[in-house]
C-alpha cells in the first residue's frame, strides 16, 4: 500500500512539474505580451544576448562611446519611454539597462558605457551549441505564434545565424514601436552597482 502511495505521489509530482510553463516559456509570454510588434527576430536577440552578452558589440571603445551620446540626443524626441531595465531572456544572466535612467538624471552616461564594456568580457558558455539551443526555445511556440512571428527575418535565415552564433538587430516594426534605446549589462555588474540608483524613483515603502 505505502509503496503505491508513492507511486501515486511521485506521479502526481511528474504531472505538476511538466505542466508547470518552463522559463523558456514564461520569458517567450512575457515578450509577446510586453511588445505584441516583435518578430521571430527580436525573440532571437534577447535570447542571444542572454547567452551572448554584448560582446559582439565591443570593437572600437571610442566610437562606441560616441554612438551612445548620439543615440542619447535622440531618445530626448522618443514618444514612447522605454522601462529602466528588462532581464534578457530565459535566465537574465545580462540585463537591458535603457537609456531612460540617463534621461531622469539617475545614473550618467559614462556609468552606463564603463558597465557595459565591461560586461563584454568573455563569458562561460553552455555546452549545448547555440545553433541547438535556439531551436529548443522555437520548439516552444506555438504554430500560430510562430506563423504570425516569422516575418522580416524567416526561421530559416534565423536558423542560420544561429549556426553560425550571428548577432541580429531588431525588426523594422520592433524600432518603429517600441525605439529600443538600451545597452546590455552583465547581472553582477546591473545589480551591484546600477540597479540601486535606477531604483532610487521608487517610492520608499
């Protein structure tokens, strides 16, 4: 009898834990429903700069320094105010820090730039080939999301990239919407040092 209670218990434990949404799938939800204008490219992007990073970004400090001043003077004319941060997909091991902060007067430019370059450094990979770990994450839409998200970029042209472990920029409907305006910073670094000025907005409780 006790053995077929845990039986019967175990299996109960099975059921749960595969109907519970893997955070593949949480971090998939949670983008469509947060920006119902991406492609099957944009879900790529924040997952390779999960895996990733930015240090694909990194090849001339200076003029990278100077690109975000410039994209800094064009975010004043944005219409649509980007949060402050978002986790990058599944396991947010980088975070997007969006140029809002800088805006209010929360962290400066310079903060945002040093973090972010030093978030560049090399990181240490999964074992899976990225090339498989994409088309897990794609096992885990559904047909009709993955109908209504290939466009702009084809799975097959993502499926390629990922072979080849390519970066991809946003889709043309992702910019027109949403004005991505963020650099990529590694958890520890967000965390530890621009996290808590970025919150300092918050009302103490």
């Amino acid at each position: 009898m006790r053995t077929r209670l845990t039986i019967l218990c175990f299996a109960a434990l099975l059921i749960a834990a595969c109907s519970r949404p893997s955070d593949v799938r949480r971090a998939l939800t949670k983008q469509l429903d947060t920006y119902p204008e991406s492609a099957l490219q944009d879900v790529y992007k924040t997952f390779y700069q999960d895996r990733f990073g930015p240090g694909h970004m990194i090849t001339d400090t200076a003029a990278m320094r100077d690109y975000l001043l410039d994209e800094l003077q064009a975010a004043f004319g944005d219409s649509v105010p980007n949060p402050y941060y978002e986790p990058t997909g599944a396991q947010g091991r980088f975070v997007r820090v969006y140029l809002r902060g800088i805006q209010e007067g929360l962290i400066t430019a310079e903060q945002l730039f040093d973090a972010f370059v030093r978030s560049a450094e090399p990181v240490a990979q999964p074992t899976t080939s990225w090339a498989d770990e994409w088309a897990s994450i794609v096992s885990e839409l559904t047909a009709e999301e993955l109908m209504w998200l290939d466009r702009d970029t084809t799975q097959a042209d993502l499926n390629l990239a990922a072979e080849m472990n390519r970066a991809v920029h946003h889709s043309n409907a992702y910019r027109q919407a949403y004005h991505p305006r963020y650099r990529i910073v590694e958890k520890t670094i967000f965390e530890q040092e621009l996290r808590p000025k970025l919150d300092a907005h918050l009302p103490v409780r």
